[in-house]
C-alpha cells in the first residue's frame, strides 16, 4: 500500500482500508446503485474528503439531501461504525456555498445566451437539425454585426432580425427558413415558462467564484439545489455540460497534478445522455478524455453503469459500485456489464455480491500509483463527518449569509445589448421612412399648390435639379448594418468543443 495522500473510502469485509490516490483522481469515476443503496453518502463523504485535502468542489443536490454536508455531523449515531474501521470522526461541516439556477435556494447562476452557444442552446430547445443550423447562422450574425447575445430578450430580437433580413442573409450563409424561426421561437417561449430566463442574463458566473479556498486551506463545497431544476431534465444537462465546457477552455493544461484541481460530481447522469445525438455525446466524450489534463476530475452518480455510453465509461477509472437489482433482462444485461467493468477478486462472484450488497455498503475498485485498477473489494462506506440529512432553511439561509460571494450574483445587470441595439435601428430606419414620407407629402402639396396657381408672363429657364442625399429606409438601414459590420468583421468570435464562447 502507498504513503500517497489519499481519501479514505471505507474499509473491505476483509479488513483493509479502501483509498483513492489524490493524484489519480483526476482520472475520473463512476458512483453507482440503486435508490435507497447509499449512493448520495458516498458523493458526502467524497466531497469533504476531497475538500479536506484541499480540492474545491462540485456537486449537484438532486433531492436536497446533501444539503447537510454544510452542518456538523452527529457523533453518536455513527461511532461504533467509525470505531470499527479505527476512523476518528470530526464531526464537523464542509465550507459551503449554496447555488440555484432559479436563485430562490442558493445564490443565482447565469450564463449569457453568447456564452453558452448554439451546440448546447440546441440541445435545451430540443432543436432538429435543420432548426440548429439556422441557430447557428443567427449565432454568426451576431458575432460578425458585434451584436450581444446576453439574455432570452436578445436572442428573440436577432431572430426576428435574422427572419426580416433572411434573403440577404441567406446569399452568405444559406438559406434561413421562417419556418425554422418561428419553430426556434416557439420553443424559447417554452424553454421561459420552465424557468429558462432565470439563467441567461448578467452578472455571469466566474470559474474562480467555485475554485475557492477556505481560509483553512480546504475546498470550497459548490452545492447546486437541483430539487426544482429535475423538472425541467434538459435545462439541466445542458447547464453541466456548459459548465464542463467552461472549465476545459478557460483552464490551461498542467499534466497530472498531485491532487486534483477541482472535482466535479454529475448526479442523475443519465439526463446527460438520454436522446442526445451523436455528435454531441462524441463531443462529451472528448471532453472527459481531454480535461483530466486539466486537473479536474468528473465523477458520474447514477443507477446503473450501463446509463453512460462506452466511449465515456471506459474513460472512468475509480468505480464505487452499490447494490443493484436484476429482475428484468434489461435489468440483468445491466448487472453482467457493471461486474465485467471490474477487476475480477477470485474470493468472490462479482455479480452476485452486487445483488447482495447491504445499505452503505459497495464494491470499490480505485486507481493504484501506476494508474492501473486494483482488485475490486467489498467495502462498508465510512460514516461522514458532516450531517447525514437535509440542512433546515435557517441553516441554509445562515450559510449564505456567510457566503464569500454573497452580493455579487445576487441582483441582476440588464446592460445594453441586441435587443436594445436592434430596437434603435429599427426606430432609426422608421424615423427615416417618417420623414421621407413627409418630404413626399409636402412636395406633392407644392406641387398641387404650383398647378393651381396663375401661369407667370415669362416663364423661367428651368434650373437642372440638384441631386438629392436623402436617404430611402432601406439604404439607411444597410448602411448602418455594413459599417456595423466593417467595424467588428475582424474580431468575429470563436467558440469552444461544445459551442460555449471562448475567453479570450
């Protein structure tokens, strides 16, 4: 056994202690079980560990149970458990800051419209192909015109934009069809009435608000409430996939680190997987290969090992298996693919000990110092140090009082953006069209006026016309939209693996 500092994960029936290198945890894991098995313990007790040795952390909190890793642990409950495997208990928290997309149970996160991009914007609006394809213009529009894409409003704006002009347009970049538009408008109206707005907008979160540490030295604790965000599933797999998106291309490459430079935990992976195309999920699974360099380290929570496609599961090194269930043959192919992903331990039949699995109880298999999987162990979790249960609204609302970021995400910023830029060239090019009207009108009068008049004795040679500068709406609007254009054509955006605009 190795002196690398390591998480201490439980201890094997047979009595040694089951670890997990912090200098191969950013190669990535995969926490699996039934409901009611002791998965959302392990995520618990893996991210204080994690952020005991210092690594911050992400987790989302699908049913509000992990919410009490914010408040002290009970000793008395877990002592003769935590005696058993010689483990001392501290009871005490995790340092906590508490999100929530919607800002009602943490602090709110947002993202702009530019900053999440098309690919992942697509997958939130159940886009078709041909539909994404006039997204993606309608993105490349506002890049090339410098136009920004800040919240739903300024996105609502462009396409209306993009459906008026869609013939010039289309001469660049292929055809835009109305019908697509109207489809992509249609499906933001839905995308607002489950939430979606609270999201997009100002101030955006930054990375380096959830890779703090605590005076202390141990990690900040990133806790997103997800409890009303499970309703609206897409919304909420393209929201952690954003954020992913976010760390690979901002973070620089540092090889592997002696511990992991974040840690981020999906729970429900399936939501990130279930009906998404192909070339998203290739995507994905570039990403997981790629960020491990970057030291952060991604751990999927779900039922079954089998709700995660190949290319991404062979890429997950550290396995903490619960109990599962095999009634139906869905069921059954399931448990043979969860015990084959281990490495075989002779004193046991891997697929019968996952059915036989006790509450708190799993098959462990971590990364050993050459990077290879170890011997997969029956292992009783340790008991955590932080509550076991929900924290109470008045534990929730003292945590983000206390919060590092507290006032900085909380109120909303509505700076100037498409919607109002488009908004002032269209009263632009109708004060325009006003005034040549009125023009009009006032030289048809003249002109009614001279021929009612009395014809004069000598008539004047006639003076050739000077000829006129003013402008038709239509000339004044391109003209705007063109110097618009030459104004930003040469710092036109550039947009990451999964859409996401890249910083630079």
């Amino acid at each position: 056994m190795t002196d690398a500092p390591a998480l201490f994960l439980g201890q094997s029936f047979e009595g040694a202690p089951e670890r997990l290198l912090l200098n191969r945890a950013n190669r990535h894991g995969v926490v699996a079980g039934a409901t009611g098995t002791g998965k959302t313990v392990t995520l618990q007790i893996m991210a204080q560990g994690f952020s005991e040795a210092g690594v911050p952390v992400f987790c989302a909190d699908v049913k509000g149970d992990l919410s009490g890793i914010s408040q002290d642990g009970g000793l008395e409950k877990f002592a003769e458990r935590a005696g058993k495997m010689g483990l001392t208990l501290n009871g005490r928290s995790a340092p906590v800051v508490f999100w929530d997309l919607y800002g009602q149970k943490g602090h709110p996160i947002r993202a702009t419209i530019s900053d999440v991009g098309p690919v992942l914007l697509a997958r939130m609006l159940e886009l078709n192909d041909v539909q994404e394809g006039v997204l993606t213009v309608a993105f490349h529009v506002a890049d090339k015109e410098g136009l920004l894409l800040l919240d739903l409003e300024d996105l609502r704006a462009l396409l209306a934009y993009v459906g008026e002009n869609a013939q010039a347009i289309g001469r660049e970049v292929g055809n835009v069809s109305p019908t697509s538009i109207a489809a992509i408008q249609r499906a933001l109206l839905q995308l607002e009435q489950q939430g979606g707005r609270a999201f997009f907008g100002e101030p955006a979160l930054r990375l380096e608000d959830m890779m703090r540490t605590a005076l202390d030295g141990r990690g900040q604790v990133n806790v997103l409430d997800a409890t009303r965000l499970m309703n609206s599933p897409r919304l909420y797999a393209a929201f952690l996939l954003w954020l992913l998106s976010e760390l690979f291309e901002q973070l620089p490459e540092i090889g592997d680190p002696e511990k992991p430079r974040l840690v981020f935990f999906f729970d429900e992976a399936h939501l990130l997987f279930n009906d998404a195309p192909k070339g998203l999920l290739e995507k994905v699974e570039q990403v997981v290969r790629l960020i491990r360099s970057k030291g952060v380290g991604i751990y999927f929570v779900t039922q079954n090992p089998a709700d995660i496609p190949d290319s991404v599961l062979a890429q997950l090194g550290n396995r903490v298996q619960h109990a599962l269930r095999a009634y139906t043959p869905a069921e059954q192919k399931g448990l043979r693919a969860a015990a084959q992903s281990f490495r075989t331990n002779p004193a046991f039949d891997t697929a019968e000990a996952i059915q036989a699995l006790g509450v708190g109880e799993a098959l462990v298999s971590t990364l050993d110092e050459k990077g290879a999987p170890t011997v997969v162990a029956r292992t009783k979790i340790r008991p955590p140090d932080s509550r076991l249960g929900p924290a109470t609204e008045a534990e929730r609302a003292a945590t983000m009082a206390a919060s590092p970021v507290r006032g900085v995400y909380d109120t909303a910023i509505n700076r100037e953006s498409a919607e109002e830029v488009l908004k002032a060239r269209r009263a632009q090019a109708d004060r325009i069209e006003a005034e040549t009207a009125a023009a009009a009108a006032e030289a048809k009068a003249a002109q009614k006026a001279a021929r009612s008049a009395p014809a004069p004795r000598a008539p004047a040679t006639p003076r050739p016309r000077a000829p006129s500068n003013r402008q038709t709406p239509v000339e004044a609007l391109t003209k705007s939209v063109l110097r618009t254009a030459g104004s930003t054509i040469t710092r036109e955006l550039l947009r990451g693996v999964l859409g996401s605009l890249k910083k630079r």
